[in-house]
C-alpha cells in the first residue's frame, strides 16, 4: 500500500515538475530577447505569465488526455474523431486563456488592464494559437502512448505464443521419445518370451526359469529408469549385461561378447536403452543365422565432442543391400537419436568384408 501512494505522489511530482520546465523553457526564451533588446528584464511579469499558462495547461491536461483515449483518432470513424478533436482544440484554447485571464489581473502587471475580460480580449490573438498548438501535442502524447502500449503488449503476446509453442514442441517430442522408447519394451520382451516357450518345449525348465529371473530383473531396471531419456553409459552396460545374460541361456556356448569402453565415456549420457536394441539386431542377423555361433564385439571411445560407440558381429556374409534393410531396433534407435540430437549424430550399418557388419552410433558428448 505504502509503494503504490510512494508511486502515486511520485507521479505527480514528475507531472508538477514537468510543466514548471515548461514555464522555465519560455521565460528563459522572454528573457533572452529581453537581453538581446537592452530592456531592463521584468521577472516578475515573466514568471507570472508563464507560470499561470502552465498552471493552466497542468489542470486542462488530463481532461483532454481523457478525450483523447476516448475519441482516438483511428481508421474506423477517425474523421468523426478528427472534427470532435478540432472543436475541442478550440474549447479548451479560449478555456486557457480564460484561466490565464481570471489570474493574471490580481498581480497588477502593467501589461494588462485589471479586467478579466480587457485581459482576456488582450491575450486572445497572442495565446490562441499557441493553445491550439498545445492541445495537439497532448492529443498526439496519448496516441503515441497508446500505440506504445499495444506495441508492447503485442511483443508481450508474441512471446507467451512462442514460448507456449516452445512448450507444445518439447512435450510432443518428449511423447514422441516415450512413445518409440515404450516401444523396445514389447519388442525384446516379445523375442525373449519366445526364447522362454522354446525352452519350456524343450523340457529345459532350468534354463527357462533362468531366464524369466533375468528378465524380471532386466524389466525392474527398465521401470527404474522409465523417467529418464538419458543415463550415464555405465548403467546403459550393466543392463545390457542383464539382457546378454538372457541371451546366452539361449545361445549357451554359440555366443561371445567382448566389451572395451574407455573409461572417459563410462559417465557420458546416452539415451536409455541404446545397446540393447544393437546387440540384438547383432544377434538376430548374424550370430543366430549360423549354427556355429559368433562373437559380438561392443567399443566406445571420445572423438573431440563426439561420442562413438560400435557393435560388430562376425557373423555369416551379407549383402551389402542389408545395409539398408533395418528392423524395428534399429529404425526406433535411428528415430530416438534424431529426436534427441537432431543432426547432431549418426548411425551407420556397414558390411564388413568376409563377414559380419558394424553398428555405428555417433552422438555430442557430454
């Protein structure tokens, strides 16, 4: 409450000490011609006069600020605006110097007879125009303000949209990211379940309840980190250990995994559930399709800013047409990368010769 009276009065002030410059403004101009004519300077009579006009104008001026937010003069009806302004433009010129007269005769000045209506027939050729000139300034003051304002609060309009826009695109490529993320879930979890009923047929019950341990755990892990689209690189491993536990129920013996991460990329963040899909697209279309089985090889090393990670199998020879024939994995991983990173990254499938291709991933490391 304080505040607002403090601001109040502070207005105020600055309006009062507005209009004393002005009256300042024009005696400094009668003075000047004064000095400038070897006339002896009437300092009272200037400080009448000019006080007394601007005494006038400060008590005139918010009725006709009022009339001009009231009758703005805009594309719609303007000159009906227009004629009103020129009427009042003429109104409140003679209620100056009506003021001005009612004044300035109580101060005895010699310019003027002591009758309001000698001074008000004195000063009205000499005001008039001047007045006129004055009301227009204030008129176009408060259009200009005005047009400042919706100015200002368009910018400000602007600005909520695009940052509501902004708002809108992260939440819609963060549902974009849940959603291909929620869809890896089903699809190892659907090939593993298989692999879990082939062992069941089999009679393998051991093997199957291994299994189903390791992929409750695998499950647990995934839920755990359900609210993050980035883990650091250590934790990416170790639940993909889990998921390479499950797979060699299966493949038993057939498979080997080597792993060499350099320590300086162990913390790096990655999107969560990144070498899962890899190793099984490994697995699927290299070490499954011979029956001497194969080994899949995992690397990460720091490039300047880049992270790159690599997935090779030593499976069976391909055609280099595979290249582009990619499965679920893959294109969902290939699609979470672009949405996180833009072109800010890379993944590439590469036939190597005599057997097997590489999964390349590069992403910003950080």
């Amino acid at each position: 409450m304080n505040g607002w009276w403090q601001s109040r009065w502070v207005r105020w002030l600055a309006y009062v000490a507005g209009w004393t410059l002005f009256a300042f403004f024009f005696i400094s101009e009668d003075v000047s011609r004064t000095l400038f004519q070897g006339r002896p300077i009437e300092w009272r009579g200037f400080l009448v006069v000019w006080m007394t006009t601007a005494g006038a104008w400060a008590l005139l001026t918010p009725l006709v600020w009022y009339l001009a937010g009231r009758f703005p003069i805009e594309q719609q009806r303007w000159w009906r605006s227009l004629v009103f302004h020129l009427i009042a433009s003429v109104m409140f010129a003679l209620a100056e110097e009506a003021i001005f007269a009612a004044v300035t005769p109580r101060f005895g000045l010699p310019w003027f007879k002591p009758s309001v209506v000698a001074t008000f027939r004195a000063v009205l050729p000499i005001d008039f125009h001047l007045n006129l000139i004055m009301y227009w300034l204030i008129v176009g003051g408060r259009h200009t303000v005005s047009y400042y304002r919706r100015y200002r609060e368009r910018e400000r309009l602007a600005a909520r949209l695009e940052l509501r826009a902004s708002e809108l695109q992260n939440q819609l490529g963060q549902a974009r990211l849940d959603a291909l993320k929620m869809q890896l879930r089903p699809h190892f979890l659907f090939n593993t379940l298989n692999a879990i009923v082939v062992l069941v047929r089999q009679q393998r019950t051991r093997e199957a309840d291994q299994m189903l341990t390791n992929l409750s755990e695998l499950l647990r892990l995934s839920l755990a980190s359900d609210q993050d689209q980035e883990i650091p690189l250590r934790e990416e491993i170790n639940f993909l250990k889990l998921y390479l536990d499950i797979e060699r129920v299966r493949f038993q013996d057939r498979l080997t995994v080597e792993m060499r991460f350099e320590v300086e990329t162990l913390e790096a963040a990655v999107p969560s559930l990144l070498l899962q899909p890899l190793v099984e697209n490994a697995l699927r279309h290299g070490i499954a399709k011979t029956a001497a089985g194969g080994q899949v090889a995992l690397t990460s090393r720091r490039i300047d800013s880049m992270l790159e990670i690599k997935v090779f199998n030593d499976g069976p020879a391909v055609s280099s047409k595979a290249n582009t024939k990619i499965g679920v994995g893959l294109s969902n991983t290939r699609a979470r990368l672009q949405e996180l990173y833009q072109d800010r990254q890379s993944l590439r499938v590469e036939v190597v010769a005599g057997g097997g291709f590489t999964v390349t991933v590069r992403l910003p490391f950080h």
